[in-house]
C-alpha cells in the first residue's frame, strides 16, 4: 500500500479545506473594461473552462468570441 488511510485522509480533509475556501470566496465580476485580452490569454481560459465538468460529460458549452466592437453593439 502506497499511502496509509489515515495520509489519505490528511489529504482528503485538505483538499475540501481549500475547495471550501474558493467557494466561499468566489465572486462575481459585472463590470468590464474596454482594455483587450490577449489571445494567449483567451486561448488558456477557454482550455481550461472547456475541460470543466458538466453533466454525464454532455459539455454542452458553446463560446462566440467577438471582437469587432461595431457587432457588439
């Protein structure tokens, strides 16, 4: 046995510690600026919110980029 259940255990309580702790300070954003976002960084926040977990892994998620200010209006 790689690990005794009691390590398994310290693990486990620490990673619901932190898990616990991101949900509560987790906040919504609902201002913007006009300031772009670089590509690489999009590119990183849709890699990573598109391997995010959805029911029976269905991934229902689309995403439309837009960044011609003209179709945003």
């Amino acid at each position: 046995m790689l690990f005794s259940n009691q390590r398994l255990t310290s693990v486990a309580s620490m990673m619901l510690n932190q898990f616990e702790k991101k949900k509560k300070n987790r906040t919504s954003c609902r201002s913007f600026t006009s300031k772009p976002v670089s590509e690489k960084l999009l590119e990183r926040l849709i890699d990573v919110t598109r391997r995010a977990p959805s029911s029976y892994n269905l991934q229902p998620t689309h995403y439309i980029l837009v960044r011609d200010q003209e179709i945003k209006k």
